[in-house]
C-alpha cells in the first residue's frame, strides 16, 4: 500500500512533511530490497575478449546498475494499492509480450491491419506489410526482458542493454517527484497509482520494437501515426489487456500533453490508431470525449505529470550523441579498433558494455566535467 495523505488515514500533510526526511531511508528499502548505491555503481572489470563475447542479455544481467533500475521498477510498481492494477502492470513489466498480436497471427489478418492503418494515414505505404510490426516469434512471451532492452533507437537516450530499466526508473521517481511538489506547494495530491503505472507502462513495447541485432545494433523503428512506433504499440498493448481508460490516456499523454489543442490533437490520433490495432472504439472504452474531440473531461493532471516525467530524453539523448565520438578514439587508440572495427560488431559490444554497467549518462558527466582523459581512465577500469 502506498502512503494516504489525508487526514482519514490519521496522516495529514503536517504531518507528512515532519517525518519525511526519516522515512526516505526506509521507502527506498521498501521499493528497492537489498539495494545501496555502492553496489549500483559498483563495475565489474572484464577483458577485451569476455566483453567481446557478451550478448546485451548478458550485460544487462551484469549491470549492477541496471538491476537495481529494474528491482526498483517492481518495487514501486508492488505499491500500487489497487490489485487488479497491481497485477496488471507487474505482469507486463515480468513479460511485455506483445499480446494483441493474437488478432494478427495469419498474413490476411496482417494485410488488413496494414490497409487500415494506411488509409487513416497513420502509416506510410512505403513500409511494407511485411516490415510494419516488429518480428514475434511468440506472442505469448517477450522478445527479450524488459531490463534488457535499449531505452531508444541506438543513437538515442539510453541506447544500451538496460537502458529501458534506467530510463522508465528516472521516469518513475520524476513524476512521483512533481507530484509530490504540487502536494507541498498546493496541498492536494494526485492519484499515485495512476502516476506509477502510466509511466511504468509509458515504453512497454520497446522491448519487441528494439530487439538487439547479431552486430550489437538493435532493430529500426518506423514511424507510425506521427510518433516511433513503440508508442502507439505499447498504447495498443494497454488497450487490448484491458487496462482502465484512466491509464491508458495518462499513457498516451507520455509524449505529449493536451495542453493545447494543436498538442491534444496529436495524442487523440495516437489513441485513434492504437484502437484500430487493438480492435476497439475509443469512445466506447472511455478515452476521448462523447464527440471524440478531446481527452475525456476534465483532463486528468496525472495526464500532465506523465509528459513531464518523461522528459529524461532531453538530456539522456545527446548525452549518448556526444560521449560516441570520445568513446571511438578510446576503442580506437586503446584496443586498436580499425575504422571497420569502429562501425561495427566489436564497437558495438565495448560501448554497450561500458554504457549498460556505467550509462551513458555518468559516461557523459565524466567526459564533461573530466575530459576525454577522464573517460579513458574510467573505460580502462571496466575494460582490461
């Protein structure tokens, strides 16, 4: 059960901020069992060779760091007082298969979804219908764990082995955070759970979207209504398992808000095609309004929080970017990569090693702060 901030529960906002300070220690035990931050950081030193040799599943399961991302995504997720919700979310955080793909197990029933996404111009008909859904070998189990999956395309935020577990666990505590800031600034709370399983389901198909390739690379996304496509998929996902319309708008609001018309309309189209995938009326499952025009009214603030929790990529993206160039000269210089080396397989795993145990963001931090030579030393402590 998360914390009742009312006077109800016997524990008033007065209260609340009195004992704060001595219950942090304690909730993050809660949320994160056996966790310290000396053994999130903690690096294993590996050889050339061994880190070579290690597939992303590998490194993720390795990462000290992305592991405590994960533990503390199910443990949060675990806090979610109500317990269909609860279930829900923690059963598509333990295997985010892509479910509704039971509509779509023939190539005729493929076809059709293809003429019906193309023809409400929610996706280009230069892609293919053979290259508009990513490959699912079973629909009933995850292409690979959500915490080893990258958090983007492999140019973008957290584009390493776990990076999905580091970025949805930022994402988590930021929108926790906000809504913790406009209770003791305003005093009034928003609904917690809502908050948590929004922004834990946000990105739940970027494990079937991102699947890592035999080069250490990861697949390309398409665009699909406007957005990458692992958006309007994960939408689709929450639709069809039959998520509250609460969530899924809240949701859908992760890339952009209704703030404005201009802006809700992109989230209404992003619903829109997500019910065609999943089969439903949006109406009729309570996400937009009677006429279809808007989000359902009032807009919800929660809807607010989850877009403004989900702005870790401004950062985490050219962080990615600009540590890239830096970290060939090192595997260049340091492991005597040729410029075919550089661009491909061998790169590849040494910059998703040094990414996924130290993240690209502290890699950013210490090449900013520290210098290219500040970097090197940190690369030769995790890779002999």
């Amino acid at each position: 059960m998360g914390l009742q901030l009312d006077d109800k529960d016997g524990f008033t906002r007065r209260k609340f901020l009195q004992v704060s300070a001595g219950t942090a220690a304690a909730m993050m035990v809660t949320a994160l069992p056996n966790f310290s931050w000396a053994q999130a950081l903690k690096v294993e030193k590996v050889g050339l060779e061994q880190c070579l040799s290690l597939t992303p599943l590998q490194m993720a399961k390795k990462s000290n760091l992305v592991q405590a991302s994960y533990d503390y995504i199910t443990g949060i997720c675990g806090e979610i007082t109500n317990q269909v919700l609860r279930d829900r979310v923690l059963q598509v955080i333990h295997n985010p298969a892509p479910t509704f793909m039971q509509r779509y197990t023939t190539s005729d029933a493929q076809k059709i979804l293809w003429q019906k996404l193309v023809a409400a111009k929610y996706l280009s008909e230069t892609i293919g219908v053979d290259d508009f859904l990513p490959p699912s070998e079973n629909i009933q189990k995850a292409s690979q764990p959500f915490y080893a999956a990258p958090g983007s395309g492999y140019m973008s935020h957290h584009a390493y082995p776990g990076g999905l577990a580091t970025h949805t666990a930022f994402n988590i505590r930021s929108s926790l955070n906000v809504s913790q800031g406009y209770f003791e600034t305003f005093d009034y709370k928003l609904d917690r759970d809502l908050i948590i399983a929004a922004q834990a389901l946000h990105d739940l198909h970027k494990p079937w979207v991102f699947q890592w390739q035999e080069d250490g690379s990861c697949l390309k996304e398409i665009t699909l209504a406007g957005q990458g496509a692992h958006h309007v998929l994960g939408i689709a996902e929450s639709i069809y398992r039959g998520f509250p319309p609460d969530v899924v708008v809240a949701q859908a609001c992760a890339h952009n808000h209704p703030g404005s018309e201009k802006d809700e309309v992109e989230v209404i189209e992003w619903i829109k095609a997500a019910c065609i995938i999943a089969d439903k009326d949006p109406i009729g499952e309570g996400l937009l309004s009677a006429d279809g025009s808007t989000l359902p009214i009032p807009r919800r603030q929660e809807n607010f929080v989850t877009h403004l929790g989900d702005h870790d990529w401004v950062l985490s993206g050219p962080a990615v970017k600009w540590t890239l160039p830096a970290l060939k000269k090192i595997a260049q210089q340091e492991y005597k990569m040729n410029d075919q080396e550089l661009n491909g397989k061998k790169f590849n795993a040494l910059r998703n090693y040094v990414f996924s145990q130290f993240s690209a963001m502290r890699s950013y931090q210490v090449l900013a702060t520290q210098g290219e030579a500040g970097l090197r030393a940190k690369v030769r402590e995790m890779i002999g």
